[in-house]
C-alpha cells in the first residue's frame, strides 16, 4: 500500500501489525528513448504490486541516485555516494522510529549498489533491525528469467522497455544496437561514455513483445514479494 | 511537463530552447488524517500545473525533507538539514550540467525553508545561474487569498485538504479544532508536540468546501506560473 | 551575565539554579556605511540587556554566519549552511553538558534562519531540552514598532543604525535611497547583488533620530526578556 | 615496484614515462584460522606481482575497508562508507597531482564495493583520468578458475587460504563446513551473523593443496596485469 | 583595526593598499577562577595591539575551538575538529574573496592547534596565499620571556592572569599548586581530568605582579607583529 | 606482535587478558633520496619492536597522513584533515568494540599532530577508553638524543635515514645542506616549497653512521614501550 494512501494512523497501526515496510529508491537519468525516470517507476511499481495482497507501506520511491557516467546526457541527475548515504541514513532511521523493524530497500538502479554496503553498517549500528538490499531485476529468478528472453538485456534497451517507461512521442528504434565494449566504458569520462553510447542504449533491441515483459514483470513481482517474506534476521527484541 | 514523461533528448531539446527547469520539493510527515504525502503532492501538482502551459520540464518531486517536530509520529521522515543540503546542491549541480540556468524550486513544505538559505549559496558559488526558491502556499498572493477565505489557514488544517490530498477511508473531523500554542510548540521536542497537537492539525476546520479550496489552488497555480516568468538574474553568460 | 565576566564555578553554580542561558549568534557582513558587525553587536548587546536583570549567562556571540548575497562586498565573511548547522550543534552539546536545558539563541541576522531549523532538529535529537530560536529585530512587537516608526526598516538602513553599530568616521548619507527589488535581488548572484544595491543599504533612510531608535531597541530588549520567561518546553527530566 | 622502494625522483620519472599506477586495498577483518590481514596481503601482492615486469608503481595498500558484519569478531576494523570515499577520493586527487592518469584500483575485499561507484563519480569530476576498478578474485577468469577448482569458494575458506595468508599457529580445520544461509546472513546484524558463522568461514572445505591455490594465484596474476594493459579511457589531453 | 570599526569601503580600501589581515582565534572553557573566555580575549587583544600601528584589520574573534578536555567544567563550549575545520575554511575563503593574500592566524589556545594543519592544507588547495598560524603565546621570544619569568607558566595559572582576563568576583588564591601528571591528564576523559586538575590551574601560582605580567605582553605584542611584516611566501600573483 | 600475524581469536584473546593495543599512523610523501614510506615504515616498525616482548597487538600501520606542503613532490599523498579524523575515528570505534580499552597511537609524521586533538575528543566522547598519541621520534628521550647525536636532525635528513628507508640505488649524497628558512616554508604553497627544498632535505647531512642511527633506534624503541606500560586513564568500568 503506497504511503501516500495513508495517514500517520494508518501507518502507527501497520507497523503495530507488521514489522515490515518497503523503501524503494530509483534514479533520474538517460534511458535511450525511454522515459528519464525508467528506474524509479520500475522500483516504486514492483515494490506497490509486491506489497498489494501483504498491505504492506511502500515509501515514496528516491527519485535521485549515482548516475556519473551519464552525466553527459542533459536530464541525469547525479548524487554523489555520500548524499545519497546520508539520505538513506535519515530514512531508515525513520522508518525505525516510526516502529518497523524489518525494511525492504527495493532498487530499481545497478548504479545505487553502496546503499547495499551501508545497509550492512545500518544493521551493525542498530543492531535491533533487519534490512534488505533487494535488486529487483537481477535477483536470481527474474535474471534467469531475462537471460531466457534475451541474453542481451541491459540499461535502456528492451529489459527496461515496459508499457509503463515507454513514451508516446518516442518509439523505440527498430533492429539490433551493436553492444558496446563494457570494459572500456567503466574505465572512461561521461563525455567518452556519450561518444561510445550514442542514444544511450547498451545495445540489443530496443523492444521486445508485450507479452513476454509482462511475463518478466510476473516473476519480478513475485520475487520482490517473495524477499518480503523471509527470511528476517532473528532479532532479540522483537 | 514532467520529466517522466520526456527522454534525455527532450530535456537537452527543452534547455536548447529555454532557460527554465523546476524542482519541486516535499516532505513525507502527519497530516492528521490526510495523506502522509499531502506536502510533495501540492508541490508537484502546482509545478505541473503551472508549467504546463509554458513547456517547461518539472523534475521529480523530492519526497522527503526536514519535519523533526513530528518525529513522534510514525510515518514521519525526517533528513537532517545537512543532508537536504547535500541533496539540493547536487541536483542543482546537475541541472547546470543539463544546461539549465534559471531554476525555480518549488516547496511544499515550511520545514524546509533552510533550502532557500543554500540558493543563495549555490547562487555565489555558481555565479552563473539563477534560483528561485517559491514557497507556493504562502506566496504573497496565494496566502492573501488563503487568509481572506478562513485565517486559521495552518498545517494539516483544511488548508492542506485539497480533493488530492484527502483519503477517502478518512473523513475530516467535524467542527473546529482550538489552535495551538505554536511558541509553545516550537520549543517541544517531538513528544510533547504529539501531546500538544494530538490528531495533528494546527486548529481550526478540518475541510471547507471545494469551490473554495479549487479557488486558491488556481491563484497558487498563478502565482507559481508567474514567478516562472520573472525576474531572473541578469546573467552575464546567457 | 556575559560569560566573559564568569568563571566555571559562575556557571556551574547558574546552571544549577536556573535551566536558562542565552547564545547570541550574528554575521559580520557589509552594512552599507555602518560596521561590518553590526549583526553580532546587535544580538550580543540585545541579549546581554535583556538577560542583565535575569542573571542568566549570555555565551559569547558567534561573530560568522550565513551571507553569500553579499560575497561581492569585501569584509563579508560566509559560512556554508553545513558549517552553521556544524557550530551550533556543538555550541548546544556543551551547553547541555554544561547543565543548561532552556536555551535562547538570540539571532541579529535574518541569513542564519537554518539555525532555527537546526534547533528543531536538536529538539528531537536530546528530547530532554527546549531551545527557542528568537529573530529579535522581527519579533511581533518590534516589528511592529519597527513598521510604526516607518514602513521601511529594512538591512543597513536606518533599522539598523544605532549609536552603538555607527562608525564615528562614516557619517549617514542625506536623504533617502529609493527600495530594492527584493525579488530580483534574491534570485542575482553577488556581482549583481552589489550592482543593485551599491552602498548596501537596501533603501529608505539612513538614519533616525536617536530618540525613535532607543524607543525601538527598549521594546526589542523587552521582548527577547520575555522569551526567556517563557513558554518553554516541559520536559519530562527537569 | 612497491613504492615504499621509490623515492619522489622516481616517481617522477615513473609519471613521466607512464600514466599507470596501482592503488591496492583491502580490509582488516576475520578470516577463520587465517591471518586478519588476509585481504589486504592479497591486494597488495596479487597488484605487486602484476606490476613487477611492467615496472609500474604499486602504492602502499590501504589495510582497512568496510566490514561492518563482522564487527561481533574481535581485530574487525571498520570504516563507515563516507570515510572510505573520503580516503580515496583524496588519494586519487593526490595520484593526479603526481602526474598519473590511469589509476588502477586492486581490491582485495568485497565488502569495498562502493569504490566502484566512486570511481564513476570520480571519472566525473575531473574528466581527464581513467580509473579502473577491479576486484581481483572474480575478475572473469580467475573467478572461473576457482570455481573449476571447487564451487565453495568463499570468505574465509579455502580460496582466501595461501602459504601467504596462513598463520603457523593455527592449522585449518579438516573437513568440510556446512555452507552458511548467505540471505539470511545478510540481514542480521553482526552478533547475529557471528551466531550463524562459528568461525568465520563460509563454509567448503578451509585448505586446498597449495600446487591449486598456485594455479589460482597465477591466473589472478596474469588477469590483473591484463587489466593493466587496458582498455583505459581515450583522455583528450593524454 | 578591529574590523568592528570599519565597513566595507574601509576593507576594500585596506585590501587594496595592503594584503595582510589577521583572523583571531580562540576558545571559551575553564580557567580556574579566571574568565571562561580568557584565550578569546587575549587572542583578540593581542592581535589588536600588534596591529594597531600597522592599520590592518583585525577580524572578530572566533570565540569558540577545541577543548574536548575541560568537557567535565561547566562553561567549557567544545567544538569537534571538523567543525573548527569548516569554520576557517570558510573564513579563509572569504577573506582570500575580499582582497587578502597574507593571513595571520593568531590563536590564543593550544587546543587548536590542527588549525595549523588546515593552514598548510589551504595553502595548497590555493595556491596564491600565504597563511600563517601564530601561537601567541609560546612564539618563540614571549616563551622565552615566560620561561624566565617563571618555568611553571601554563594553563590557567598566573601565565594567563593578566588584569584583563581577571575577575572582581574572583580573587586568584594564594600560594602555589602542584603541577599536575600532564602524561597522565592527556590520556584521561574529562571526569577524570577534572578529578585530577580541581580548580583547573595546571600548577604553580595563580597571579604574578602586573608589571611582569606587562612585560610578558609587551613582548608577546612585538612578536605579533613581527609575524606580521614577515616572511610571507612570495606569490606569483601578488 | 603485528595483527597480519593474528587471527580473531587471538585478537579476542589479547583483550581478554590486556587492554592495550597499538595503532601505528605513517604518511607516504616525499623524503628526499629516502623511501616514500620512510614515516609508516619507521612508526610500524618502532611499535613492532616496542610491542614484541610484551606480546601486545600492532594493527597494520595507516599509510596515508597529511602532508600538503610536499603537493609538489610527485608520490605524496595528501589526505584532507577531515579524512584523516574519520578514519582514525572509525578505527578507535572498532578497536573498543574489539575489546581494547588502552589504544597507544605511534605517529610518525608531524603533520599528523590533529590526530592527537582527535584523541582528546574521544576520550571525551566515550569515557571509558584512553588513548595515548605518541610521536615517537620527538618523544623527550628520543629526541634529547637526536640532539646530542646532531642538532640538525630534522625531516629527509640523517635523522630519518635509517638501514631501513634507505634505498639501495639511491645512495644519500655527500656533504652538508644549509638549513632551510622554516619560518618562509611554512608560509608558502607547495610549488614555492618545492622551490625552497630542492631535494626535499631540511638541511644538515644526509647520513651518518648506522651505530649511531641504532643507538637512536633503541632509545625510540624503549620510549615507545615506556609509553605502553603507562600511565594510562584510570577507568571505572575497567
């Protein structure tokens, strides 16, 4: 259920019930043709549909995240690590003290993955809370799953083309994008990353049937709910 | 038009052609029986609103901001003032970098008020670029017309209690709540505040009638258009 | 009681009979003609007035705050937010530690409002103490003592010219400054700043009769006297 | 060559002939039966080993990471994220000043990660370096290697055990170790994860003959010199 | 000149003619039965004298540093290092904006002392100033006056009674302390350094005669201002 | 007995039986003909040997300090002062929870003294542990010998010049260097200190005999195990 359904009441009365919440957190930046905010849709929507039949909160999703390698395409917005740890910090830190114990960070964006190590330190600081690190598109089943499809999925081609990040006004090119030397982009300055990604694409087609991204977003929900189910740490105090 | 709904194309296509972006920014606390999420949804929905008719990109509305006095209430997240801060100036870092240089914030939120100390910050530091931090609902106009309309005009009272901030599984109190000694109030720590305040509201009615509310937001959308419109800094670089 | 005129055992024994204790913070920025410490002088003395019959100890004045608006006119020194908010956390940990548990932060400059943010923030934090953030020049009754004199009270202009923020070498100017456009000024980087405003006043005269400034500063001591009577937090370990 | 075997001409000369450089670090953390140490040792010699016939200048490795799950274990020193971004992005700044600009990062740890994203921001921030991150166990082949040599490979057990990594005192257990719940793992806080771990290891068997650690160790040898030779970022003004 | 007495015409002017100026900087915590604000007041007074025939301008006084300590004694304000970092940091910029390139630090408290150490770290970050950090004090010449005058000179006994730093209320007591364990006092928390030190005097007598006393400062003044006409770094830019 | 040499249970075990353990802080700048590391090496190793008969744990040395006057000199790394407090506050923070109560810190780079006011500041901020910041080689009876062995002793000169920083193909050069204005060097940004320092020598010879240098070593050495037998803080939980 999304938090902004509920009142301070509502919430009281669920974590009274379920020591369990969701934060999802997303990014803002180049996805190809696709919609600049394909991450955080994708980590706030998989998170609210995993959620429905738990009644489950689910926080507003972190619009913002670390995307430097795109910072050569206008509309990417860049934290750097230690905002977005410090943001994370003061979130958890609240759903703790709003009487949750066990938090499902659900990550739309590969590029966010220190929040997994801060989450380590979170559990070390507290000692009194479970929180998970949840990848929604490459935990194992659903990257089985994409793997299955198409072994080419990846950032801003078909993998993160749903009915729900595409845009009206920009369809997807037609054919196949050569893939691009992975290495050598880790390795280079946004300006060179724009040069050797073009429209922004990892490669591979653009889109693919609706019908078997419906069948990828199946097993994601179903994961991601999955993760809300267990397993929890053992904690003393609850 | 938000920027969910563009692609990186757009966003280099719209800042080619105007200087002009908007942040929106919220905050995620109690408002009594209303949404959680009652200060990022007016911020959004005013941006939206306003930009509409001028083109111009609205970003993603930054969901969590400074609200410890209601930290006693579960659903409230609070970041510290430094990390607000952090977040602020690296997304304004980034829409430099995106080629926009006239930025309107757009708060929903009066706990936030230390972002507008930072523009002046960023403003000095960047000397090229001009920002507006716009306190939508007490701009002159809008809070002139709020206060002609019922002066108890507050935080979760009716003022907040617009048709998409309402829940429908909770109905607004009858009558009229007494106001709250907001000296004393401001010098509590969170308890005491939940002690002083009980439900949440600062006093006075919960609801007023919609033609009324409908009134006010369309002099908020206004007003909130015409600071898009001007003055900006006369920048030596534009 | 400045604390300059105490030693530890002074404190020690204030701290033990009386919760109180005033920190005054300011800025040392231009001021058109008058010193560039006009803020820091004005909340230090106005502190050290209000709290003489009281004898409650008045730490120090922090002489550095937030002005970048100014960063073009030399003598202007700017702190970050961050290291605002930094100083201040301090300045209340120790005062805590010293035994105090009502803490009056008299403010002489409208830039370091965060502080009162930060203050909100530290409320939560310790939950055992109140602390009451007291802009003193805008404080109901001398504001309004400050209107009625005349409407244009406003930054180094006569508002703020008192026997003892003068320099004896830099007579007022003649006359009267035409006003500021306060919107455009707030949205203009520090060159521009200093292009709109040149000598730094922000308009109206430059001086009053010592008569009406006297009258001003009598309600203003009387005011932040009465801050520190009360309310305060009740606090549950007191 | 070690630069604690360099003097500044040195590695002025070594700058001047060759942009390339090695940061190595690792982490102080329990391992078992095997030394604290072990993945600072293997950082520091699998990057020394690399570098050795190209005669590039392996800096000090930095011995302490981000371990925050096992801080239950005595000798355990952890750095909170924010403080490792703060060590690197420093040493980096200092790597450039030194004329460097292809700056290979040899991590011996895992729970390093977030260097990876910092890396990114890093390439960002200065546009004129290439930085490379790489995690010498899984990198592609030598990961392949071990997992060909027995697919327990894993902390503390048999794939971190070397003539250089064991303690004289303190044989490896015989046998063979349940695998550990690694989901469960991590999201328990760190008396919790002790609970589950016993000793420390994940679980396989704690030693293997050493003529198949070798052959390991030669492969990771022989792909962290690889990633050495390149790719690196085409710099403009390389 | 105390900055105080001058506006921002007369820094613009003063940097014009000469790039020195002088930043004091002290603390406020226990002196035994003298003022809390003894190394506030003799940093500021000390500057002020030397600068006086020099006519350069002598910025407020930080009154607060480190002195983590005296935490035990009521009155004792302690900042942590990061915030004492930030403040000069900022200062610094600020006075590198308003014209100065020579910068005399005069500290009046040996628990500064990392400001040394930023010193060099902004030298560096700059490159085009020069800043010197001047401990008052125990410069080279006042210390070798004090050692003569007396080998017990320290903290809070007669080397810091000078009748500007006394109070009426507090007569100095008579005769002679022990000294304190220094090795011992430097290795313990505070409750356990005020157990150690009473009254807060490191030793010795409590008050010498005023004319030696003079003629410490006076020398103490000449060394000042000896530091201010030299050496400075010769910078290309100036 | 170094930490590379322990597993946990040996670490768990020390602290069972002794509260003492020692971390060694060094610095990687430019040492003239020297090694790079001639600090971390020298502050490892005078604890190695310190430590050894009393069986007490040397945790691996930090090998990057402050050092920004020697930016100039490719291979010196410069941590920012902040940096080096997180770090060494985050180490002191493990070795508590590790068990250890009495934390000996063995320095051997001047421009590390910071970290000694960091010491004081946890002291104060835990309570319960002590800490001792050694500078070995300025330790009073080490440097008294330094002085009778030669008064020139100072940094990259025969002082530091010991059979192990030497570096065999960089053979010390013959004769005497004049001293150094040290006043002018520190006053000045790192390119004029270059300037200044040519080789990076303070001046004096560059070697002398190697039974003078270990009649030095042993004095350091004993000092430094002096240090560790006391006195420490008395402590209640202890």
């Amino acid at each position: 259920m999304n938090v902004a359904d509920m009142n301070w009441r509502d919430v009281e009365a669920a974590a009274a019930k379920d020591p369990r919440c969701i934060l999802p957190i997303g990014s803002t930046e180049q996805h190809a043709q696709l919609s600049l905010c394909v991450d955080m849709i994708l980590a706030e929507k998989v998170a609210t549909d995993a959620a429905a039949p738990l009644g489950i909160p689910v926080f507003p999703v972190m619009p913002y995240g670390l995307a430097p390698y795109f910072n050569a395409y206008p509309g990417t917005i860049c934290l750097r690590v230690e905002t977005l740890m410090s943001v994370v910090r003061d979130i958890v830190a609240s759903l703790r003290r709003s009487g949750f114990r066990q938090i499902l960070i659900v990550n739309g964006h590969g590029g966010n993955n220190p929040v997994g190590a801060l989450a380590q330190e979170l559990l070390s600081e507290y000692g009194d809370i479970s929180i998970k690190f949840h990848n929604w598109w490459n935990a194992p089943q659903t990257w089985a799953k994409i793997q299955e499809t198409d072994p080419t999925g990846s950032h801003a081609n078909w993998m993160e083309n749903f009915p729900w990040t595409r845009l009206a006004h920009a369809a997807a090119p037609e054919g196949e994008k050569p893939g691009v030397d992975m290495v050598q982009m880790k390795v280079s300055p946004p300006a060179e990353v724009r040069n050797m990604l073009g429209d922004g694409s990892f490669g591979g087609r653009w889109q693919r049937p609706d019908d078997e991204m419906q069948a990828i977003w199946d097993i994601g929900v179903a994961e991601t709910r999955a993760a809300l189910e267990g397993p929890w740490a053992e904690l003393k105090n609850d």
